[in-house]
C-alpha cells in the first residue's frame, strides 16, 4: 500500500513541479481553419489575452510569484505549493506533502532540474527538460499558447455544464495532438486536453482552469485541477505577486550544481 502511494505521489510531482501548460514552444508558421464558420483559432487565442488582461499588461510583468495549495483528492492529501518565475524562462517550484517530505524543481535559463523524497536529486534530460522549458516560459499561459503547433483548427461549439465552449485542436511537428476549451462567453481558456510526462511515460491528461481572479489588471485562474488515468490533482492558487524576486531566486542547490560541475 505504501509503494503504491509513494508511486502516485512520485507521478503527480511530475506534473505539479513543472506548474503550468507544455503547450507553449514555439514553432513555424502555424496553418489555421476552422469548421462550421466557428471563429478561427487565432481570433479565440487573441480574445483570451484580452480577456486576462491585454498583451501590454502582461508583457509589463517580468516576474512573478505564486502561493497556494496542491490536493490529491483522492488520497485526502494537501500541501503549500510555491511558484516563483522571472522572463524569459525561469522557473523554480516548492511543494511540501507533509509526511511525504518537501519536493523542489526549477529551470534556471541552463538548466532543469528536481529534488523529492522519492527519486532523489537529478539533473533532466529528454522528454522531462523539454516539459519543464516549455513550463518555464514566462508567458506560456497566455500570450505563447499554441507557439509550437503548426496546425490549429476550431472544430466544434460544446455545451458543457450549461456553459458553451470552442474547442481547438492544435497539432505539433511531431504529429501529437492537443485540445483547447475556450469560454464563448468570456473568452477565457477554460481546459486542456494533452499528453503529459508522468513518472510512467506520457500520459492523456485533462486540465481545466476556473475561477479566473484579478491581480494589477492581470486575470489567473485561481483553481486548477489535472485529471490523469481518472485520478485528480486539484492546484488551489491563494495569492499572485509580481513583486521583484531575490537575486538568488533561481540559484541551483548545492546538491544539483555538483552534478552539472561533474
């Protein structure tokens, strides 16, 4: 019973360490249609930006801290969690998991990296560095969504829990698909379905973001929840600052430097 918990800790760490949306890279031109004479992917992406804020409010924050809480529904598990970030692609999170330990992870322009209770200290390579440089990027939730696709395509209106959604499909170089759920009525980005780097490989993972709260004239979604192989991971955000960070912000551990000195 424990090594199976520790093993669904270890996966849902994967995901919360590197906070935010991998869709982010950026990518060649970008082909663009839509179904149905649904509005195009690129007027549903411009109208989100306008909806938190406009690109001119979110370009004149350059960094930024985030403090809430990580859930495991259910395992009845809570934890603080901490996001510091800094333009164009700095990264460091903090997540403490009470009995399972302290959990650390970042991206410093150079180099990605992770240290938890369950797998250690290491230096990422492959599949795990590319998630948290796309994670890293400054601006990855709002005005970089979709970069790195070289297909969008809008391609139905859903009525979901009495609310209506478009959904976009964007697809990369590589052929891998991802979807996009955007609020008709608010024009918010509302969800995300993806493949995602979990400690068992890639994994179909469901985000969906809500309760969009305003911070110095910038809209974040207050509650984020990650649904992979029907199990939910729930990021309660409390508080947003884009107050100046400490020089030392995103300084490797003693223990992560000496392995990149190796």
């Amino acid at each position: 019973m424990i090594n199976s918990i520790n093993k669904y800790i270890k996966s849902v760490l994967f995901l919360a360490l590197t906070f935010g949306f991998s869709v982010t890279l950026y990518g060649q031109s970008i082909e663009e249609s839509s179904v149905d004479n649904l509005p195009l992917p690129s007027e549903l992406l411009n109208k989100h930006i306008d909806a938190i804020g406009g690109e001119q409010s979110i370009k004149a924050q350059t960094t930024k801290t985030i403090n809430g809480k990580m859930i495991i529904t259910i395992m009845g598990i809570e934890g603080n969690m901490n996001v510091v970030a800094e333009v164009p692609n700095k990264i460091k999170t903090t997540v403490e998991l009470g009995q399972y330990g302290k959990s650390l992870s970042g991206y410093d322009g150079k180099v990605g990296w992770s240290i938890d209770p369950m797998a250690g200290s290491r230096v990422l390579e492959g599949e795990a560095l590319k998630q948290m440089i796309a994670r890293a990027d400054f601006y990855g939730n709002n005005i970089h969504i979709g970069k790195n696709s070289i297909k969008q395509e809008t391609i139905q209106l859903l009525n979901i829990d009495n609310g209506d959604y478009y959904k976009v499909l964007l697809v990369d170089s590589e052929g891998e698909e991802s979807f996009l759920y955007f609020s008709k009525e608010t024009g918010l980005l509302s969800g995300i379905d993806m493949m995602e780097l979990s400690a068992t490989g890639k994994t179909p993972t469901q985000i969906r973001m809500s309760n969009y709260v305003e911070t110095e004239g910038i809209k974040t979604a207050h509650k984020i929840s990650s649904t992979q192989n029907g199990i939910e991971t729930i990021i309660q955000i409390d508080s947003v600052s884009y107050a100046p960070l400490a020089e030392n912000a995103f300084e490797l551990p003693n223990e992560i430097q000496s392995k990149v000195n190796k």
